[in-house]
C-alpha cells in the first residue's frame, strides 16, 4: 500500500477570521458546501470545530460509497484536521489570508491506497475526482461568504 494524496487551493473573498468559522461550522456553512457527491450527512456530537464528530456517506463513484465517520481537531486557528474513523483518510484545512479581505484555502486529503493493478489506478485517478469534489466545496463556500 502507497500513500495517495490530493490536494486543491482556492482564495476565498472573505477575511480569513470569518472563513476559519465558517469551515469550522459544522451545523450550518458546512453542509451547505457539499456537493452531490455527499449524503446522508449528520452531526453526531459537537458542531463547531475541535470535538466535532461528524458522519457522511461518500460516493467516489457510484459503485464506491464509503460511510465516513470524521472526527475533528483543530491544532491551531488556522487549520482543521478531519480524521475519518472508518479508514486511514486524514484531511487537512489550512486558511491564509492573502489580502485585505482575501483568503486563500488549501484542502489535503491523504490515504493508504490499494496495492496491485487497483491501487495503480487509485493513485492515478482518484486525486483527480477528489480535486474536483474539494473545489466545488471551496467555490461555494466562497460563493456563500462573497454573498453576505
């Protein structure tokens, strides 16, 4: 088994203060950023950053639905680190601010691919889907934030 690892960037027009507590609301801004890919979505304990527990299914593909059950840490004001109890995928939230009023979000997610001919093609494709999954969620918080 190999680590695969994606990775996807967005600036936000929004301070970096309110995009933190946005990414950390896990009751409201959040289930607003998902997009079809997620379902079944509900907050089990917390709701607000660190101590959040948190449970969605993930449909990769049609065929690939896992059941994540996400726990989350936040190590510092500007970063969210979710830890899927189920597997090894660990996703990372950083926030920076850019300019006045601007912020740039960078999401990583890594996990212990499959070895053999299986996990040739999850390194190869699955960083690519997960990328497009991670900027629909980072353009429509920055859709949400850029509104108010």
């Amino acid at each position: 088994m190999s680590e695969v690892v994606t990775t996807a960037e967005h600036v936000v027009r929004a301070p970096a203060a309110r995009v933190a507590a946005a990414l950390a609301d896990y009751e409201g801004t959040r289930p607003r950023m998902l997009p079809e890919q997620f379902s079944d979505y509900r907050v089990e304990s917390g709701g607000q950053g660190a101590g959040t527990r948190v449970h969605w299914r993930f449909a990769a593909t049609s065929k690939r639905v896992r059941e994540q059950l996400v726990e989350v840490t936040q190590p510092g004001p500007d970063m969210l680190v979710e830890r899927d109890l189920n597997s090894s995928m660990v996703t990372t939230w950083t926030i920076r601010p850019a300019d006045a009023g601007v912020t740039t979000v960078r999401v990583r997610t890594t996990w212990k691919g499959a070895g053999g001919i299986g996990g040739f093609f999850e390194r190869t494709f699955a960083p690519t889907g997960m990328r497009r999954v991670y900027e629909a969620m980072l353009e429509r918080l920055d859709r949400e934030l850029a509104a108010v």
